[in-house]
C-alpha cells in the first residue's frame, strides 16, 4: 500500500504543481480584478480548508494520510466551484507543509492563522476538509456528518452552517456515504455541535470546541468541518477515500452542495 500512497503523492504533486503555475502567473492586474469582484455585492467568497499538513498530522493508517487526502478534495472541491459564476474561491493551502511554516508544536497557532486568512479575503465561509477516524478504532463506525457552530453568541452564524452544512451532507449522501451518527453527539442527523466544557464567548456561554469553528464565529463567519468518512472503516476506506477519482466524487459532492445553499448558477 505504500506504493499506492506513492502514486498518490506523485499524482497530487503534479496536480499541485499545476495550480502553483497558475496561481503563480497572476499579475497585479489579475488581482485587481479579483478584488473587483470580490467587491461585487452578489458575490461570494468560499474558503476552503484542507485540514491538516506535513507538519500537522491528521489520521494515518498503512492505507491513508489524512492531510493528503483532505488536499486532494480540496483541489477538486475548488476546481468544481469555479464552474459557477459569482464566487471566488480560495485555499488555506496549495501543498503539503504548514501554509505558515509553523512546527508541530504549533498547532493552534497554524489554525488561527487560517481563520486569520479567511478573514483577510472577506470570507463569507470557511470549509474545512476533513477525514474521520474513531478514537477507540471502532471499525464499525463511519459515514458522513458535519461539525458546525452552536447557537451561543452569534445564533445567525450557526443558522447558515446548520443550513450549509444540510446542503453539503445531502450531497455527500448521493456518493453512497452514510450519515454518521457520531457518538460525542448522537442526534441521527450528522449536523452536529460540540461545545467547549471550559471557554466561553464574551457573553459567557460555551464556546465551541474546535478552535476553527469558534475563531471563525468571533470573527465574524461561519466556519464548518466537513468529516466525509472513516478511516478506520472498511467499506468508507475502500469506496470512498482510496483513490483520486473518489476524491473528486467527494470534493464534487461537497461544491454542489455549497452552490445550491448559495443559489450559484453554472457558468
Ligand atoms: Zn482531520
């Protein structure tokens, strides 16, 4: 299986070097004209987050790694999205390492710093992209589910995850993914918070746990965590998160679903 992780380095590497070129080409004049639009009142400005990097490791099995797989997803999350009009899409990372070159050690900080950066593009969500494993390795555990924000503090930012996060689900159902039920929080619905048992927002109610998600809400935006599969499972492993196509499936999945909670029109 670590020839297939090699394969799937080298095929993400190559697709990587792809958008860096691109990215890369951009003048001053192609920026103008993204702050342009950005600047249109009708459009929308996606940020997605591929969870995890080199320095910040995510689930890893002999068969998965995590962060390289979020990264795939990302990139084809975001190369569906650009199919419609009125959004702008952008990355929290375009590689492997740590967008901000922090070390292990730095995990918090390397969160901030991209929630901190959908702030600076005007976000008005950010995406992150995630993978599941359960913690007691219980196989039989798997399927979709989204974390998004509690209804402390600012109820209208939990209101559009609950919404979005319905929309992105529905659609990851269509690929054969079950809802998870996640059992820190069984509601059968796979929308689900996770309050913080020691932080509080400033009006003293719990904060939400993942640091993403209430940094995002203080913010000013709405942030979800897209958890597509387990794993630690068998059937979400083998059909779901093994390979590059079923990649794109997922990140397919989770662009429609974003476009429909938004009413974006293809190009
Ligand atoms: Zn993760």
């Amino acid at each position: 299986m670590k020839n297939l992780n090699k394969k799937l380095l080298a095929v993400l590497l190559s697709a990587s070097i792809i958008v860096t070129g691109v990215v890369g080409s951009s003048t001053t004049a192609d920026a103008k004209k993204k702050s342009a639009k950005s600047t249109k009142s009708n459009n929308i400005v996606v940020v997605l987050d591929a969870g995890h990097d080199s320095a910040h490791f995510g689930c890893h099995t002999d068969r998965f790694i995590e962060e390289t797989a979020n990264l795939y997803i990302a990139y084809y999350c975001k190369q569906e999205l650009e199919k419609y009009n009125d959004v702008t899409v952008y990355m929290t990372r375009y590689g492997f390492e740590c967008p901000y070159g922090l070390e292990e050690n730095n995990k918090a900080d390397c969160l901030s710093n991209r929630v901190d950066f959908a702030k600076s593009v005007k976000a008005d969500v950010l995406v992150s992209l995630h993978n599941d494993y359960d913690p007691d390795l219980d196989v039989t555990q798997n399927g979709s589910k989204i974390i998004v924000p509690n209804q402390n503090y600012k109820p209208d930012i939990s209101n559009k995850g609950i919404a979005l996060g319905q929309s992105i689900l529905t659609q990851l159902t269509t690929t054969g993914l079950n809802i998870n039920d996640w059992k820190l929080c069984p509601n059968g619905t796979g929308i689900v918070t996770r309050d913080s048992s020691s932080s509080t927002y400033p009006d003293g109610s719990a904060k939400d746990y993942y640091a993403l998600i209430n940094k995002s809400k203080t913010a000013g935006f709405t942030c979800v965590i897209v958890e597509h599969g387990f794993c630690t499972n068998e059937s979400d492993l083998t059909n779901h998160l093994s390979t590059p196509e079923q990649y794109q499936e997922l990140g397919i999945a989770d662009a429609t679903g974003i476009a429909n909670y938004y009413g974006l029109k293809l190009k």
